[in-house]
C-alpha cells in the first residue's frame, strides 16, 4: 500500500499546477533531484487529487519525481498527467510585467555579468521576493542593490567569483533550517540589530 501525502494550505496556480510548503529535506525523500537551483522546489505527481474548497493537495509518496530542490520551503507540484499545452503560459509572467528600474537594473545586471544558471538563479529569486513583496531594487555603489521601501534584504552581485552575496534581515538561525546555503551573522544591515548573510554560487 503506497503512502499518501496531503499538503495543506495549497495554492493553485493555473491548470495542475500548485503552490505549497515542502522543505528541502522532504523533497529529497522523492529521489535525488536532476537540479538545484533557486529559491522552489519542484515536483512532478504522477497521482494526485486536488481540493479546492480544503485547499489540500493529495499525492502518492512513490507517484512522486523530484525535479528541482530548491533553498526555500516552498514547492511547485505539477500533474504529469496534464497535456504539454496546459504548461504554457496564458498571459507574461506578473514580475515580469510590473519590474520597476532597478529590478529591471539588477536582471539586466546580472544577465550580462553572471553565468546563465546563475542570472536564471537570480531571475527566480527576485521573482519570488516580488510574489510576497512588491517592490523595487535601487542600485547602490558598484554592484550593490537594496531593496525599498523596506530594506529587508539586499543584494551584491560579484562577476569575479560568480556569486551572489546576499544579506536577509533576520536571525541566522530562522533561515538555517530552510537553506543548505553558507550563512552569517551580519549586524552591519542599516543598523539592524540582527542580519543573516548567505552567499549563493553554482559550481
């Protein structure tokens, strides 16, 4: 008897496509991901039943392929069951559409000067930023971007080595569960009294 999965709290984003909360750990337990960028989880389900008015998703554990793990706790579940049309989107991406100037700046940027798995990295974060906070970039000196009207986070794009150094406002230890990235203790986020600093790369 196969193990059944229910995901609560699920958001759905288009034709069998939904949005809900997985850490990085579960999805490995689907097999090892052909990739691991960015900052979602994606999943392939082979199975599965989705109610809207519960807002549950139900998956079989062994009818699940594991595309992509990502650095945050969200996750994107897609039924492998639905056609190749019901993929494609009906209208431009939103953070595509609404990016002000210095997001436009920072992916301009970052497009010119990283490797592409990276600017596509960093496409992918900014995109999931603009999901929960609407906002603009606004460029510092050199190749710094701080984010307004609230600067919660900010962001320095290194071409040299390939990264991208970023600093989230926050206790080091809220994000350490949720990312198998590098992070820091970094007190010097416009006088918060508390930063954690990550570094993301690609190799």
């Amino acid at each position: 008897m196969s193990l059944l999965i229910t995901a609560t709290n699920v958001t759905e984003l288009g034709n069998g496509m939904w949005l809900f909360d997985m850490p990085p750990h579960q999805v490995r337990h689907f097999g090892r991901p052909s990739s691991a960028t960015g900052p979602r989880s994606v999943l392939l389900l082979n199975d599965c039943e989705f109610d809207p008015e519960q807002q549950h998703l139900r998956f079989k554990i062994d009818e699940v392929t594991a595309l992509n793990v990502g650095t945050t706790s969200q996750a994107v579940g897609i039924d492998a069951q639905l056609q190749d049309e019901a993929f494609l989107p009906s209208k431009p991406a939103t953070h595509a559409v609404s990016a002000g100037p210095g997001d436009r700046n920072f992916l301009q940027l970052v497009r010119s000067e990283l490797s592409a798995d990276l600017a596509r990295a960093a496409e992918e974060l900014l995109a999931g930023v603009r999901v929960k906070s609407p906002g603009d970039l606004k460029r510092g000196q050199s190749r710094n971007f701080s984010e307004t009207p609230d600067n919660f986070w900010y962001v320095i794009v290194q071409p040299r080595i390939n990264e991208l150094s970023i600093t989230v406002r926050g206790p080091v230890d809220h994000f350490k569960p949720m990312s198998e990235l590098v992070i820091k203790d970094d007190r010097g986020i416009h006088g918060s009294r508390c930063a954690a600093k990550l570094t993301f790369r690609l190799r």
